[in-house]
C-alpha cells in the first residue's frame, strides 16, 4: 500500500494552534506510535526555535495542523494505517526542516518521549 500525503501541507496552517497539538498528541500517542509521536514533537520543538525562517515555520505549522486535522487523507481511526499520512508528512516536513534540527532538540523531543512510552530509544527518520 502506497502511502498517500498531502502535496503542499500549508494549507493546513489553520488548523494549527498549540493547544489542539498537545491535545491530539495527548488522545492519539497510544494509537498512533512512537514514531508519529517523535516526529510531531521534533517539528513542534524546531517551531519553538527562534532561529528558524519564516518560510520554515509556515512549513511546520502546516504539517502540525494537518496531524491535528480530524478528518484527512486516511481517517486516523483505521487500524494499522491511519497514521500513515501524517506520518509521511511530519517526516517530509522534517528533511524539509532539517537544516533547523539540532541535537537540543531531539534530546527535548527524546525526553518528552519517554515521558509518553517510558524509555525508548528514538525512532529512526528517513
């Protein structure tokens, strides 16, 4: 099964807002896996950074605001599958960002993690 993602993820800024990230993060961690989890925390923690291009931010705040979306390219309530698209476009938005990734902030998106599932080493990105 071929992964399916949204072509330009900022036309989801508005779906964007810090409150209703930590929220899904918080009901779909379980369901939705480590890894799903690891990459939105990376993109929420690069957003945090003042370093980063408006260009990039507006990157991010897409990619968030289409994990955030209820309804998307595959209904987050599928077993198995339903985070397959948010996951190719948090990792797309990733190697997009990457340049912003800093050890500082996988050790917070690494922490918070643990936090999530107890200790586990982070996953591996493309």
């Amino acid at each position: 099964m071929q992964t399916r993602q949204p072509s330009d993820v900022t036309v989801y800024q508005k779906n964007y807002s810090e409150t209703g990230f930590w929220n899904k993060l918080r009901k779909a961690a379980v369901k939705a896996g480590a890894k799903v989890v690891y990459c939105a925390l990376l993109l929420y923690y690069i957003l945090q950074s003042p370093s980063v291009s408006a260009r990039d931010k507006a990157l991010i705040v897409g990619a968030l605001g289409y994990f955030i979306l209820p309804v998307d390219l595959v209904p987050d309530l599928l077993p198995l599958v339903g985070y397959t698209d948010d996951l190719a476009a948090l990792t797309g938005s990733i190697m997009a960002v990457k340049a912003n990734l800093t050890p500082e902030i996988k050790a917070m998106a690494q922490e918070k993690l643990n936090g999530w599932f107890g200790p586990i080493d982070a996953p591996e990105l493309p």
